[in-house]
C-alpha cells in the first residue's frame, strides 16, 4: 500500500508554522530548496550506513510507488479496478505522488547527507596521482614502477 502524504500533517500545516518548529539537522547537512517540515520531522542518519539503508529502502519506496500507480492504471483501463470511477482513481493518484514527491525529498535529504559525510577515498584517484608524478620524474625503471601500480 502506498504511503500517503495526503492527510499528514505536513502537508496540512501552513507554511508560517514549518519555519516555527525546531529542526533536528545540523545547518551544514541541510539543502535550502526542500521544506523545512523533512528536517523537523525526520531525525538525521547516525552514520553512514545508517543512511546507505535509508537511502535504499526510499529507492525501492519509489519504485513501489510508481508500480503501483501504473498497475492500477491499468486495471482502470482493462476494466477490473478497485476505484469506483477513474475520478475516485484520479484521487487516489494524487495521494500516490505526494507520497512519491516526499520519498523523493527525503532521498535528496539522505544523499546529500552522505555525500558530506562520505570520507575521499583514495583508490583510483591515488593511483592516478601517483602515476602523473610517476610520468613527471620520468625516471630510468618508469615501466616497472607503473606496472606495481596497476596491479
């Protein structure tokens, strides 16, 4: 079953009041076009991967919710749908893609939030730097030494 944003109370709230309510995210984790109410009512991730979880349990939400929209869609088209008439179904939709928009917030929200936390790794981007100055001392065993870097 979708999860409606529909009748939650943020999307009752006006928009005098969101700005009123404590936010639980730290300044610097915070993205100024999503509503305030993602980050007065959503505690931020404790660790990473707390938000890696997060992050794929609202990607396969998303996805749930688009099937769902398009499998009654076509229940209403063959005829055996649930919704009493394409307007009670057109109701429903809505609800549906409130329930999509602020999954979609909150995976901005997390990803964001992972990207800031996410220490550099040095991998590939270490191997590369090494052999540009590998490439810059152009010594006499250049082939050997770039060889232990591939490997």
């Amino acid at each position: 079953m979708v999860i409606t944003t529909y009748r939650s109370d943020a999307y009752s709230r006006n928009i005098s009041n969101e700005s009123e309510r404590p936010c639980l995210w730290p300044e610097e984790f915070r993205i100024d076009n999503l509503p305030t109410w993602i980050y007065a009512d959503n505690q931020p991730p404790k660790d990473i991967r707390e938000c890696e979880a997060k992050i794929s349990s609202l990607e396969f939400t998303i996805k749930d919710i688009e099937l769902q929209i398009e499998i009654r869609e076509l229940e209403l088209k063959t005829g055996h749908s649930r919704h009493s008439s394409a307007f009670d179904f057109e109701k429903w939709k809505i609800g549906a893609l409130k329930a999509r928009q602020t999954h979609l917030y909150m995976l901005n929200a997390y990803t964001y939030w992972m990207i800031k936390n996410k220490p550099i790794t040095s991998g590939a981007n270490s191997k590369l730097e090494k052999l540009i100055k590998l490439l810059i001392k152009d010594p006499s065993d250049f082939c050997e030494q770039a060889g232990l870097l591939l490997d």
